[in-house]
C-alpha cells in the first residue's frame, strides 16, 4: 500500500489548477442511466471513487468510454437493476443509482451501504421519500429492493437536508408523473449541478439553490454534454495549504462563490485572500488568528473542510473551538494530530484547538478521506518527516495531490513500500 512522505517546512508558491468537483461528478456520471444516448462529460476528475461510478455503471450495462477528463457514457444498454455489494461498499455514493433505476427501469436492487468511518450514514430519507413517490421497498438480505408501478410526484418534507437524498429523488422525479416537491433541499452547488444537467437533458426542475425545489415529471430525457464544475474541497484544501505554510498560492479553475465560508474564515485568520474571476491567490501570513467554525449545511461552512482547518487552527495564535454538526464521528484526525504535537481536546461533538509553535512530523494514518488530506497538510508545516499510510483514501477524491504539491515547492513523495 502507498504511503505519502513529506519534510515539512517549506511554503508553498506558485498556481495549482482545480480539478473538477468529485460530488458533482458522481451524481451527475449516474443521471446518464436516465436516458438512453450518448453522454458526453468533461472535466471529471480521475479518482479511484470515479472508477467505482464507472465500474457500477458498466455492470449495470451502460457503455463507458474514457479519454482523459473526457467520459462518454451511454446507458441505452441498461438492463441490469441490481447494484452488488462488493461495489457500493467501496463507495457510498453508489446508493445514487436507486433513484434512476426505478424511474427507468421500474424496480432496483441495491446494496445497503452501511456506515462508515465519519458516522452511521443512514439513507432512510432517500427511501422515505421514494415510498412517497409510489415504490415499495423492502429491505432484505442487506439489500434495498424497490419497486414501482410507475412514481409519482409528491411532497416531500426531508427531516434533514442530506445532500445525496436530495440528489437521488431529484433524479427519480424527471421521470415521474406529475410534480413533486422536495422541501428542506439541500442547497450544496453539487445538488445545483446536477439540476443544471438534468434541466440540459429536458427535465423540469425549478428552485434548486434554495430549500424548496420542484420538479415536473416529463415522459423523457434526452442526452447531454457537459463540463464538471470545479471541486471547492479541493479548492479549500490549497487555500488552507498555502496559509498553513505562509505561501503565496494562486489558485485557478476554481468557483470562488463556492467557497464564501470557507474564504470567510480564512480572511478572519488574518490571511490575505484575494478573488479575481476564477481564481483565489492566498497569502500567507506569520501570525494566524485563531477563529471558532461549525459545519453547517451549505452555505455555511463545510463538514468537508473541517479537518483541514483543523490542521491550521492547530498553529493558530489562540484558541479555536470546531463543532462539527453533520457527522457524528468526523474527529478521527484528531488522535493522529496530537501524535504530531497538535494541543486538541474533544468533548461531543466540539473540539477545543490550542495553537501551539510547531508541529512535529510523524507516522500517522487516517480512515477517511479529509482527514488523510488533513494529515498531509499537517505534515507540510510540521518540523521533520511525516510519512502518511493509507492513501488509498486520498486517492477517492484528490487527482495527483502529491504531485500538485510538489509543483508549488513542498518536499513530497509517493512511496510503495
Ligand atoms: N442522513 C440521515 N438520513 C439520510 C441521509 C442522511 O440521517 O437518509 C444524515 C447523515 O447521517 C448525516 C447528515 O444527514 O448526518 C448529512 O448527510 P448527507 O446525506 O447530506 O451526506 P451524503 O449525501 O452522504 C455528501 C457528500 C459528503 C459530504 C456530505 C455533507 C457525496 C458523494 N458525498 O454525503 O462528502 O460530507 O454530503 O456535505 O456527495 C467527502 O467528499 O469526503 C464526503 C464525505
């Protein structure tokens, strides 16, 4: 297994160019089961959790090409409903394709996901507003099994604006009858591409962006071609890299508007941050103010980012606390920090970050995928060697990291032991 080596020290100078939005591209690479034809993708981002989408759909019988950012996939072969354990348990977002299934298909089996490392992760939401929509479901063997005569449009009220939940039964309800309702929508920029695409394949659906969107069923879509938006974790991870380090980072290919907490915060650090179209420049500073963050449904500030920022609080001036609202076990990174000589209590669901001087390199390893990001990042202003195992988890969701890295200056490299 690879492990990720970095002598930290070193500020970061120079221009990344963003990748496009891992979330934006899994739903949006599923929403091509909905119609049959070619679909053209741009800009998806070449990450292990992409090649499970792709692996998912080509066993459900959709034909995939692949020439660099550029996927073609065409789903006029679907004929298989079931999605099997041994693919979505390698990724959660898998559970996406019920949706799509039952409106083209009429009926879905597929793998309950379980929980993982951040949390419990229940879908009950999806399932309960699929029911709404006319499918039965039953739960049997690990497996959803799901049903329909046909859905139909319906109110749905979510306890919880859960991103994929909204994702999935906007895609259900293109090829509904009648108009459904889902109110409490999450509002992320992932849930607004993935309108924006469906709206290019002729579906109805109005007020995505806000908490309430509508979507008038039609009896057809067709296909699409389509560019990825930029990836605004991944965008963040850099900006927080280049403070961390007291760098000067120019940050391109990336949708600042995305970003306004996260940019928020960091201004309050006392960095300088400076927007220009599509790209961010961040300037680090000696001193960084200690600010307080709780993650929030978007647009407040992202579960996403919040070991990252963690990191930077950990050499802050001060004293932070970070109360993480989304995930009930997203402090994982926490353990490993303090072996690096970070100063962090938890206590529920905050966590108490004392700036201290320096941190010091170490072995660390991390279960999920942000914190392996966090990791790397505390290893770039950490005094010595870090080594960090476990990659395979940076590998679902950041495109050559280490190398991105390496470009902007720091001391990185990939080992396979
Ligand atoms: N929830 C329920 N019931 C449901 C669905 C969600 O109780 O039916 C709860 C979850 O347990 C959680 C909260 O609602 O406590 C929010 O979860 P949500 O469903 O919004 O998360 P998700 O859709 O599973 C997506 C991203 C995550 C990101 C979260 C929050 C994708 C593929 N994943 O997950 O991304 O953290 O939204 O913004 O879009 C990552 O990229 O590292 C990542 C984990």
């Amino acid at each position: 297994m690879d492990k990720i080596i970095v002598e930290g020290g070193r500020p970061l100078k120079g221009e990344v160019k963003i990748a496009g939005s891992k979330n934006a591209a899994l739903p949006i690479l599923i929403s091509s089961l909905l119609t049959a034809g070619m679909n053209v993708y741009t800009n998806v981002p070449d990450l292990k959790d992409i090649q499970s989408i792709k692996l998912l759909l080509s066993t459900l019988g959709a034909g995939i090409e692949t020439d660099g950012g550029t996927v073609r996939i065409n789903a006029g072969g679907l004929c298989i409903h079931e999605a099997p354990y041994d693919l979505v348990r390698k990724m959660r977002a898998s559970i996406l394709v019920l949706g799509p299934l039952l409106a083209r298909l009429k009926k879905a089996r597929v793998s309950l996901p379980g929980g993982c490392s951040i949390g419990a992760r229940p879908i009950n939401l999806h399932l309960k507003g699929l029911s709404r929509m006319g499918a039965s479901i039953e739960l049997k063997h690990g497996y959803v099994e799901a049903t329909t005569d046909g859905l139909k449009g319906s109110e749905i009220y979510l306890d919880i604006p859960t991103v994929t939940g909204t994702e999935n039964l906007m895609m259900a309800a293109t090829l509904a009858e009648g108009v459904t309702k889902i109110r409490n929508a999450a509002c992320e920029p992932e849930v607004v591409a993935l309108a924006d695409a469906l709206n290019q394949m002729g579906a109805r659906i109005q007020g995505v962006g806000g908490t309430t969107i509508a979507i008038e069923g039609v009896s057809s879509l067709h296909p699409v071609s389509l560019r990825i938006i930029p990836d605004r974790i991944e965008a963040g991870t850099f900006m927080v890299a280049a403070a961390l380090t007291r760098g000067d980072v120019k940050i391109l290919n990336c949708e600042p508007d995305h970003l306004e907490a996260a940019i928020h915060k960091l201004r309050l650090t006392g960095l300088g941050v400076k927007i220009k179209g599509n790209s961010v420049r961040v300037q680090g500073q000696n001193s960084i103010a200690s600010v307080d963050i709780k993650t929030l449904p978007y647009p407040g500030f992202p579960t996403d980012m919040q070991a990252q920022f963690m990191v930077l609080m950990s050499v802050a001036d001060g004293l932070s606390m970070i109360s993480e609202t989304i995930f009930e076990n997203r402090f994982i990174h926490v353990s490993e920090l303090k072996r690096m000589g970070a100063d962090i209590i938890v206590s529920g669901n905050t966590a108490m970050v004392k700036g201290v001087p320096n941190l010091s390199g170490a072995p660390v390893m991390a279960t999920d995928l942000r914190a392996s990001a966090s990791l790397i990042l505390a290893g770039l202003v950490a005094h010595g060697q870090t080594t960090v195992s476990r990659v395979y988890h940076l590998d679902r969701g950041y495109e050559m990291m280490e190398k991105k890295f390496a470009q902007l200056g720091a001391a990185i490299k990939r080992v396979d032991p």
